[in-house]
C-alpha cells in the first residue's frame, strides 16, 4: 500500500469529525472550511471541490449541518453552513472516539515500545 493511498484513507476517515469540528461555534461556507483544514494542517490535508463538497451534501442530507444561501454587495453569493443540535451530538461521539483512536495508536507506537 502506497503512502498516497494510506493518507487518503486517513483523511476520508477524518473529513467529517474535521468538517464539524470547525462547524462548532460557527458558521462558514464551504470555501472557508476547505481553506482553515489546509491553513491549519499546514498543506498535510487539501480538500478539493470535488470532494468537499458532495461531503457538504452528504452532512446536511443527514441533518447534521444546515445550510444557507447568504447573499452580499459586491461578493458572490455563497451558502453558509452551520452545526445542528444532532451535528453537534455527532461531534461529541466522534472526538470522543477519536480521541480513543489516538490513545490506541500511541500506545501501540509509543517509543516505550521500540
């Protein structure tokens, strides 16, 4: 297995606890949300339109997020996406469990087993 492909699992498995991460507290559109995970993995995580998006869809199909076309002088129109009361229950199970993930993870590569 390639490194490519194990780092696009990584982040298909990520994508939805990241998206809602940064749904918590505020709402943003779908071209903010896709800059903040590049800005803030440092270039690591790149989402492209194609893949964000559908991913968008697919959270607000779900009723975990809602959005809503925003209009204002001067920009384009763009569809502001904010967490759900259910959203926000996912996300709480989903740090959760992640934060479990981690642990595990570490335990097993921790240098106090090399």
């Amino acid at each position: 297995m390639s490194n490519q492909s194990i780092d696009r699992d990584l982040k298909k498995g990520s994508a939805e606890l990241l998206i809602l991460s940064l749904l918590n507290g505020r709402q943003r559109h779908g071209y903010e949300i896709g800059k903040l995970i590049e800005t803030r993995s440092k270039g690591a995580l790149v989402f492209r339109v194609a893949s964000l998006y559908p991913l968008l869809y697919k959270l607000e199909d779900r009723g975990w997020i809602q959005g809503r076309w925003v209009e204002k002088p001067g920009q384009r129109r763009r569809r502001y996406y904010r967490l759900t009361a259910a959203g926000r229950k996912i996300l709480a199970e989903r740090q959760v469990g992640w934060a479990a993930f981690v642990e595990a993870i570490r335990r097993i590569t921790g240098a106090e087993y090399a």
